[in-house]
C-alpha cells in the first residue's frame, strides 16, 4: 500500500520492480468527488500527473517503454440538456466533452495529460522524446460489481438497487425511473483493460477509446430487481443536483472505434449480466454472511 501523491514511492516502485505495465486506478469517483472537489483535485490529478512523470522518467532513463493504461469515464460528456441526449446518436470519444463535475474534468484533463506525455513531452527540448511512455485509455461507462459495495459513483443506483433488495432492505433511488446511461459489469470492464494492455501499438488508431456493453434506464433495472427479489421496495426520489449529473452522460456512447481496433466485444449483454453474473454472486454474497 502506498500514497498516489507520494513520488518517491512511486519511482522506488517502478525501478525495484521493473514494471512495464501500469494500470493506474486510483480516484475519487464522481459523488465524492463533488462533495470534495479540493481533494478530488489533488488526488485525481495531481496523483496521475506524479504517477505520469515518474513513469515517464524511470521509463526514459532505463531506455525501456513503459505502458500506462489509464480508465476514464463517461463523466467527461457533458450533454447540454435532456432533449440534446434524447436525440444525440450514440456519442464518440471526440463529441460533448463539456464535462459539468470535478470528477469528469478531472478525468478529461488527465486524458490530455496522458497524450501529451505520449506524443509532446518537452517537443522544443533537443532531448525530446515521448515514446517511452506508451498511455492507452479507455472511457468507461458505469460499472456494476457483484463483489465490491458501490463506493462514491453517480452511476451507483443500479448496483445499489440490487445489492439492497439481496439485503432485504428497501432503496430509494436518486434518479428518475427513465433515466438512462450504458453500463457494462465488472468482469467485461477487467477484460477490455487486459484487451487493451495486450494490443500492440501498431493497432491503435486513438489513445482514447470508448467501451459499453449495454444501455438500460434505472426503470429497467428496478423491473428486474423485483423478478428476482419480489419484496424488494423500490422507490424513487430524484436529487436534482445528481438527476442533473446524469442526464448530462450520453444514453449510449459509439465503441467502434475499439471493436475494429483491438477486437473489442463485451461478454455480457443486460440479460446475461443480470442471470449470469450478478444475480448469483450478489446472493452468494449475502447468504455468507448470514
């Protein structure tokens, strides 16, 4: 365990353990991230920028490329209004990157950070030279797990919802019954960063790809809660200030970009997603603990 902030850790890691590929996941997510936006900065930013030139540094010195794969997230969209969402086709890396949170300018930022690192470090030094560092990243959509509690996303109703009513316990959801964003589970998540990590640089046509599974409304969701968890009591109470956070994601985000680059298919449709995965883990989960 160590700091993300603490540079001289970061570096004693890179050189002791001759790391050649970095998955940098370290954050405060978008909810917290609102509540603290100071910290939010110095942890999202700050931790990446100390994370970025360390790498870049230990990486340029041994004369080795270092990879640094980098998740984003659907939060540096910033769609204007509900109606713009409503008619947007699915959106591409390059569309609506207004982002409205902390968190999402954080992200986009870093993205920037990243690239520049790859293709412009120091480009009017003579010593110029960029491509030790090799920074790939994917925008995520939200992600649901059946094996770690929800812990600070925007995008945490819908595996709220489920790991609530496998409790018992009924849940008053943030956001309005036809609120819709894409999602994607957590094992389609692990598999598009390993996928992405395993590429070779020759085929990548970005350093910024989208990747989604499925788009679904938090209605949607709840119906499938309550197939499987009959008593469970769901309601909805809209916080306008998160409602507005939401509605500011795009409804489905355009991954072709990936799928011809790297191959890119996610496993899990809503469908299998819900019968195969999380369903089965989140109950096995709480009947442990009984």
């Amino acid at each position: 365990m160590a700091d993300i902030l603490d540079k001289s850790v970061i570096e004693n890691l890179l050189k002791e353990h001759k790391i050649s590929a970095i998955f940098h996941l370290a954050a405060l997510l978008s909810s917290a991230a609102e509540k603290d936006p100071e910290r939010a900065h110095e942890v999202n930013v700050n931790g990446t920028m100390a994370l970025l030139s360390n790498t870049h540094r230990v990486a340029s010195s041994e004369k080795r490329v270092i990879k640094f794969i980098f998740p984003s997230s659907i939060a540096v969209y910033g769609i204007p209004n509900i109606d713009t969402k409503n008619r947007a086709k699915p959106v591409n890396e390059d569309e609506f990157n207004t982002p409205i949170t902390m968190y999402g300018i954080n992200k986009l930022y870093c993205e920037m950070l990243g690239e520049y690192y790859l293709k412009y470090y120091k480009s009017l030094n003579t010593e110029h030279s960029s491509l030790n560092l090799d920074f790939r990243c994917l925008r995520f959509p939200g992600i649901i797990s059946a094996l770690t509690v929800p812990s600070g996303g925007t995008s945490d109703y819908a595996p709220e919802m489920i790991h609530s009513a496998a409790q018992g316990k009924g849940y008053e959801t943030f956001v309005r019954p036809d609120t819709i964003i894409p999602f994607m589970v957590m094992p389609d998540a692990v598999k598009a960063l390993i996928q992405l990590n395993e590429v070779s640089r020759e085929k990548l046509t970005k350093n910024v790809y989208n990747v989604t599974a499925f788009s679904t409304t938090a209605g949607e969701i709840a119906d499938l809660v309550n197939k499987v968890f009959p008593d469970s009591a769901i309601s909805y109470k809209p916080d306008s200030n998160r409602q507005k956070i939401v509605d500011s994601w795009p409804s489905n985000i355009d991954d072709s970009a990936a799928r011809k680059d790297w191959g890119w298919i996610p496993d899990y449709d809503i469908q299998k997603a819900f019968n195969d995965y999380l369903i089965p883990e989140i109950q096995n989960r709480y009947n442990n603990e009984k």
